[in-house]
C-alpha cells in the first residue's frame, strides 16, 4: 500500500493563502514520489480538478467538485558542483522562503532577491517568479516533471520550459499535463549581489551597508516586502501579483518624456 492520504469533503481553507474555507470533493495529498501513481489513480479518469502548491496564486470563488491534488513532496538536496557553483535541488512541496533560506544557510547565494515570496520551490517556474531585480530562471538549471498523459518523467532544460516575464510553458494549455516534481538550481558561494533595483540599494544604504553579503540582502528584501504587503496569517493576501506592462523602447522613451521619474526596467527576456 502507498499510504496515500485521501480525504473527502476536504477544507482548503489552510490550504491557500486568502484563507477562503472551500471545500473539495476530495483532497488527494502526494507526499512521496513512489505514491505518484497512486495519487493519479485517486484523482480518477478526468484526472485532478485543481493541483495545488502553496495555494498563493489562487482566490477560491466555490467549492470543488472533483479531486484537488495537493503536491506535498519534501526535500532538499546539495547534487554537486558545476564548476565554482553548486547545484541544489528542491522537491515541488517545498515552501520557497524555506527553501531560499536554507540556501543562504549554506553559503550559497543567489536566490536571496527572490525571499518571501509565497508560494512553493514547484511553482517558482510555472511563474518565473521574480522580484528586486532577478528573475527565478536566471538561477535555473532544470526540472523534473511528470507527463500526466503517459506517466513517464522527464527532465527539462530551461528552453524546453519556454521562460518569458511571468510566464512559462506551464501555464498554457500546451503544457498543463506537466506536473513538476524537483527544481534544481545554480548557486555559488561567491555572493554577487543584485542592487539594480533602487527600493533595494535605498533600504541597504539606509542600514548603512554598503557591500552586503547575501542573507544582509535576503534580510533586506523581507523588510521591504513586510512593510508594504499584510501577513497572510493575518491577513488573507495573494503577496505581489500584479504584472509591469511590456512595451517597445519607443514607447517607454515616450512614457517617460511624458511622465518624469517614470520607473522603467529593461525587459531581460532573450531574444
């Protein structure tokens, strides 16, 4: 037996982080990778109604008939080096600031631009999530993914993940049978830190830090994320969702003759 927890009629309500008490039909909780399987067959034919992470890019409207299939697995891991770098991997249930400063706990430094951000290590590329000046896939090395359609797992490279500015292959129907297991990542131990981003540099010069190691910058930008978003346990919140428009140079040299002071960022997508 897989010991697979299934329960009917389940509360979502811990489950994302508006704290909306919705039910579903049946909640399946895969926690292990030998219970994928198992999971899958729980879901039934249509398969899963909803997979669900860390529940924070999500506002439950009703009840879900059907199965929801929350992706609980757990695990972090140091899989060697690349060069000066090393490469940890983190499995899809894992809590992305959990993972983040587990990270920094290492001495490995990177992702420290990207702390508190809600959410789960699985769902970081479906949205590319970005924040202060780095995005998730600039830190990328590869994914380990289920294909729900013949229940073989494959490993994908970041061009077969298809990164744009808060996009990904997952999040179109093309590639919505995937269902992400690991994430690895590409680290160092040689702190580079990312100040492009000025509330960043003007929250570490008014600490006075001038040359920060990477837990001064993790600790930098929770300040700043503490300050201008509600605590979810308090308050039920989606974090930061929204999305800065994509224009042309020409009209962002437009926008900002017209409109002084006017934040703009390079768009850093290739091509």
């Amino acid at each position: 037996m897989s010991d697979l927890r299934v329960i009917e009629r389940a509360s979502l309500r811990a489950l994302n982080t508006f704290g909306i008490d919705a039910r579903a039909d049946r909640l399946v909780v895969l926690e292990r990778r030998d219970q994928v399987e198992a999971a899958l067959a729980a879901c039934g034919p249509e398969g899963p109604a909803l997979v669900l992470g860390g529940g924070s890019n999500l506002l439950i409207t009703r009840d879900i008939p059907g199965a929801v299939l929350q992706v609980a697995l757990s695990g972090r891991e140091h899989l060697g080096q690349a060069g000066d770098d090393q490469i940890v991997e983190a499995a899809a249930g894992e809590n992305w600031h959990g993972f983040v400063q587990w990270t920094l706990a290492q001495g490995l430094a990177g992702l420290e631009n990207l702390s508190l951000i809600p959410g789960t290590a699985g769902a970081s590329p479906i949205q590319n999530i970005g924040a202060y000046g780095v995005e998730m896939r600039e830190r990328f090395t590869y994914l380990t993914a289920l294909d729900r359609r013949t229940g073989s797992i494959a490993r994908l490279q970041a061009p077969e993940c298809r990164f744009g500015y808060r996009d990904s292959l997952f999040k179109h129907p093309e590639g919505r049978h995937w269902l992400i297991l690991t994430v690895a990542f590409r680290l160092s131990r040689c702190a580079a830190p990312v100040l492009s981003y000025p509330a960043l540099a003007e929250q570490l010069a008014r600490q006075g830090i001038r040359q920060p190691t990477a837990v001064q910058v993790s600790e930098a930008v929770c300040a700043i994320r503490r300050a201008r978003l509600p605590d979810p346990a308090r308050l039920g919140n989606a974090g930061s969702f929204f999305k800065n428009p994509v224009v042309d140079a020409a009209v962002a040299d437009a926008l900002r003759a017209n409109h002084p002071g006017l934040p703009v960022y390079a768009d850093s997508a290739p091509g």
